[in-house]
C-alpha cells in the first residue's frame, strides 16, 4: 500500500494532513472504537469507521468456546444481579423478544440484553458519514423489509406501536430519481481478472431487477457482450448463456422443473451449453451475489434460475421450469424501468437499523427524542443510557454470552444462571427465563445437556457470509456522467456497487445532485475458493479468508475498484473519498432449517433469531421472537 494511503485513512476516515503523520503511529491491531475515543467525545458506534459488522474481537470469546472447547474464563464475578428475562443476542430478534415480553408482562418487567458486539440491531447496523458537514446515512448489513402487504397480527400491531407506518414508504421513495438522472446498471470487467478495465452498459443479468425504477439498459445483449473484454470464444459462450432458455434442454415440459431441481446449474453450463471458457464460468459463478446462498456452482438450475442469473427476465425465458413461487417476479415497468410485482421500496436510510433503534427507543426512552420514524431518523442515541441500573430494561454491548445453565434440572428449574465475558473478565447473572436469539449454531455449544436430537439438529446449521461497505463520497459525479446506477463486478471482491435506494425520510433528504454527498454501497456474498465444493466448505473458506484481511486489504481493494471503475478525469480516490465503514458480517444469512426439534423449548430457555426456521428476512426474525416468548410463559 502507498504511503499516501496510509496517510489519508486511518481505520476508515480520512485524517487531515496535519494529523495524519501522528495517526499512522497506531499499531495495525488497535481496535477501531480505541482510536475513535481519542477523535469524538462519547460512545457512538454509528458513526466509527474502518472494521465494522462483526467488529475486531466481537467473536474471539464465542470463537474460544466453540472452536477451542474453553471452559475457564479465569476468576468469575458473580454480580448477584437477577433478572426476569435475559435475552442473548440484540439484533432485530433480540430486540424484538424483549419487547413482545414487556408487552405481555409489563413494562416493570426486568429485563437484560447481552450482545456480543459494539452496537445493537446485529446485522440491522447504521453507517453514518459526516462528509463536509453533511451527515450520509446508509445501512451495513438488513437492507429492507420485504412483502409487507402480508403482514398482519402482532407484527402490524408492533411495527405500528414503535412508530412505523408501512403506508408511507410509496411516498419516501423517489420512484423518478434513476430516471431523471439517467442511471442505468452495467458490468464491469476489471483488469486483474479479465486483463482490461472496461465497464459496459448492461448488466447482462438480473440482479439490478431489484432497484425498482433504475433505468432498463437500452444497448443489445449482442452489443454488450461484443464491447466486453473477453476472447471471440469467450464472447460466443457468454451469449449462449445469456440466450438460452428452457426449449435448449428439449425435455417435456412437465418435467422442467423437476429437472432443473434435480440437476446442477454448472452442469447445465459445461454439459448442456458446452461452456468452458474459464471468464465466462467466472461471471456465472458471481453475479447472482448475495440472491442465492452460496456460488452458483454449487447450485441448482432451479435456485440459480430464480435469482436474476445471466440473461433475462428468467420468469419469461424459463416460466415453465420456474413455475409459480419463484424468489422474484421480475416485470418491465412504465419506460424502461426495473421493477418487481411487489416493489421493493420499504427502506428506511439506514436500512432495518430503524426498526432496530425504534425498538430500543420503545423500552429505553431516555435514549433520544422522538416517537416514530420521522423523528429519530436524524436522532443521535446516547449510548450511556442503554445499561443504566435505573432502567427496567438494561442492554450490554461488546458481551459475550458462553454459558446458560438451568439452576437444578430442566424440568424443575425456576432459574437460569448466565454466563458472560466482557474485557477478558468473566460474569453471571440470573433470570427466570432465557430467550436464545443469537446465531443458532453456537447454542449447543453455550447450553449444557441439550437433548442428543435437538443438539443435531442445531448443529448442522451455519451462515452465508455476507461483504456490506459504505463509501462516502463527496459527489457522485462518476455515476451520473457514466449513467450508472448499479454496477455489476464479478471479478472483485465486492461484485455490486450501487447508489442507495432514494429514500427521503423527515428531515433527511437523499442525494439531490452529482456535486453533493453520498454513500455508495458496495456488496458480495462471498464465494469460497474451492470451485464446485459443497457450500457447508465454500462458507468455511469466504469466512476464513474474510476473517483474515486486515482495513489495510479492503481499503486497497476499494481504491483498486473504484479506480479501475471510473475515468480519472471524474475520479481521484484520494479527493473524493472521504470514509470508509467495512460491514464484515462472516456469520450472514441464515442457512439450514433447525425444524421443531431444533427451535423446542428447553426449560425456562428458549430460541429465536431468523436462523430457527430458515428465513434471514426481517419480519421473520421478528415472528421467531414472538414465539419464543409465548413459549417462555
């Protein structure tokens, strides 16, 4: 890395010059919450730069237990402290749980949230860039919520008592913005990969389909592929992909889909099509990021075909196969616009972080003004009132639950002692119920004398590691003289990049010109290295490899992609780059479902978090919550 970059970023934000020198004497290892102390007066993980999700250290104490197997965590402090309700885990879930019990019990109810990062909401994480003077807000890690028009019962009535009306998202989205700016999405193809850096005005895929109201590419596959950087041989495969549909397998058609189910969608490539062109099976393998879990590689045709792969509207070229209950229905809207039949526009600026800080807000209301939406967008929480002893509901950060233990046996138990570290220090406290809404997986490892069937099943889960960052830029000039809105990079570690959903909310007001601020999101699923390898190991390997880079790494990789990506007459990193928050989140989207066994009650502990039945979607972690209280009574 250059010495200029070293001198400009400091875990994420740009130092002026006279600091700069001072600020590059840090150790690489210090945590970013460490530097951040010495820069702003007060705790506000928000706004801190550099390694975020799954910040440094957040999971060394649950990593020890599971992959080492430690049980002694040194002198332990019983803080005698006992609770009616713990909740381990304070994203979405958490949140959640803790407040259907308030509202079932009453709000002088005791209640303890334990979560093992440096902010709540888990993958719910508000970004904010301060980018001369004017504050970005944009969402590092759950983006939206998804078929509201569903919703009903206790989630309406929820959603509604902390302040959110789902009725007003048709009018915070800019349904015209993409249109009146002329932004479209395209695929770049950069250097390191395929030899040339060269961006092209399709997508050749659907991914973009869910931005609804970004601009239809006008240019011709055959145009698209022609301008690409790839061989003749190249070039003449990737169209076979993009062209093909369901008559290519010349099979009855009420066996499509039992077939496309049945059968690998690599194989579909290298059998059906005769592709073997390693650029071509490149793209394939990465642009369907974070819609399907795992590499397409290791997928069927029928999840490979109900993710936006290569081509066109899959539902027209491949309606048979896909039948009815494919993920997305994709459908032209009015002057060339992408769309959905359920328009994908329920976003807050922050993303879920909304509902996440809603929620605390709901039960700690000291924590900043406001009541609903509208007033808390722009609210700046006082992270010292979250654990004050004075609450009846109290949430402890950077926490780490590693054991929870009934008092006496399981069936009798009136009790649950729990188990914590916090600063290498090890704590218990008590409550008469537990609610488990962390990662599903590390529960066996934290509970004691689960049943040998439930321990299984709760075993074989794992997670989908997900890349989300946030750039803040002083103008998007780049995007508006290229026409972009989106960009597809499948041979980069981030392989989206795209303008944010153009969502104004009270005070705050989304980008109105190229000259202005904005956050530009940059996003992957990550794929592992073994091409072809079941996803259990592909996870295994992106985790690993995620894991192991350093700010330093995705900073050079960022500055190699948006420098290969824009034409330096409209882009200079170091000029127009003001911040940078790395969203890690190596444990993502849930994968594998638990089933009954898996999420059943034991004792006075029971088990929330979107992973007990399969599904990472926001209301779903919500439900999960729901149910577990209701079980704990």
């Amino acid at each position: 890395m250059s010495n200029i970059t070293r001198r400009n970023f400091v875990n994420g934000t740009l130092m002026s010059a006279g600091m700069a020198t001072g600020a590059s004497m840090l150790p690489l290892k210090s945590f970013s919450q460490d530097i951040m102390a010495d820069i702003t007066p007060s705790y506000y993980p928000p706004a801190e730069k550099g390694l975020r999700g799954s910040q440094p250290g957040s999971n060394d104490a649950a990593h020890a237990r599971a992959w080492g197997g430690q049980t002694d965590w040194g002198t332990n402090k019983n803080l005698n402290e006992e609770y009616d309700l713990i909740v381990v885990g304070g994203g979405i879930s958490g949140l959640a749980a803790a407040y259907f019990y308030q509202k079932k019990h009453g709000r002088d109810k005791k209640i303890l949230i334990l979560d093992n990062h440096d902010d709540f909401g888990g993958h719910a994480r508000r970004n904010e860039h301060m980018i001369d003077g004017d504050l970005r807000i944009g969402q590092g890690g759950s983006e939206s919520l998804e078929g509201t028009g569903s919703y009903e019962g206790v989630l309406l009535e929820m959603l509604s008592d902390i302040g959110i009306d789902l009725n007003q998202f048709d009018e915070r989205y800019d349904f015209d913005f993409f249109k009146r700016h002329g932004l479209g999405a395209a695929m770049f193809f950069n250097e390191k990969v395929f030899g040339k850096n060269k961006i092209v005005n399709h997508p050749l895929c659907d991914y973009p389909g869910f931005i609804e109201g970004l601009l239809r590419p006008t240019m011709s596959v055959d145009d698209a592929v022609a301008q690409s950087p790839l061989s003749e041989r190249g070039k003449e495969q990737l169209l076979r992909v993009i062209k093909a549909d369901q008559s290519v397998l010349n099979i009855p058609t009420e066996s499509l889909q039992e077939y496309a189910k049945t059968h690998s969608y690599f194989d579909f490539l290298q059998n059906t099509l005769n592709v073997d062109d390693p650029h071509v099976l490149h793209i394939a393998r990465h642009t369907s990021v974070d819609y399907t879990e795992g590499g397409t590689d290791a997928l069927s045709l029928y999840d490979v075909l109900a993710s936006g792969p290569l081509g066109g509207d899959p539902m027209v070229a491949w309606k048979d196969t896909l039948g009815e209950g494919a993920y997305q229905n994709y459908i032209n809207k009015d002057k060339g616009t992408y769309g959905t039949d359920d328009p994908f526009i329920q976003h807050f600026p922050d993303g879920n972080a909304t509902i996440a800080r809603l929620l605390v807000k709901k039960m700690i209301p000291n924590v900043g003004p406001g009541q609903n939406v509208e007033d808390v967008i722009l609210s700046r929480f006082d992270y010292d009132q979250v654990d004050k002893p004075g609450n009846a509901t109290r949430l402890w950060l950077n926490s780490t639950v590693v054991n929870v233990k009934h008092i006496g046996s399981t069936n009798n138990a009136r009790e649950v002692t729990v188990n914590y570290i916090k600063d290498n220090q090890s704590y218990t406290v008590k409550a008469k119920g537990v609610v488990l809404a962390c990662y599903n997986m590390i529960i066996p490892y934290i509970v004691p004398n689960l049943p040998e069937d439930q321990f299984a099943a709760l075993k074989k889960l794992t997670k989908v590691p997900l890349q989300y960052s946030t750039i803040g830029l002083r103008h998007w000039r780049p995007m508006k003289e290229l026409g972009l809105g989106m960009v597809m990079s499948p041979g980069n570690l981030h392989t989206a990049v795209n303008m944010d959903f153009p969502v104004s909310v009270g005070d705050y007001q989304y980008t109105k010109s190229p000259d202005h601020p904005c956050v530009l999101h940059m996003r992957s699923a990550p794929r592992g290295d073994t091409v072809g390898a079941p996803l259990r190991q592909q996870f295994a390997e992106a985790r690993y490899n995620m894991l192991a880079m350093s700010f330093e790494d995705y900073e050079q990789e960022i500055r190699e992609h948006l420098t290969g990506m824009f034409p330096s007459e409209l882009f200079d990193f170091d000029r127009d780059v003001e911040s940078i928050i790395v969203n890690r989140w190596a444990h993502g989207y849930s994968h594998g479902d638990p089933g009954d066994v898996g999420r059943a009650p034991f004792g006075r502990i029971t088990i929330a978090n979107s992973d007990a039945n399969d599904t990472s979607l926001a209301n779903n972690a919500i439900m999960q919550a729901y149910r577990a209280v209701q079980e704990l009574s």
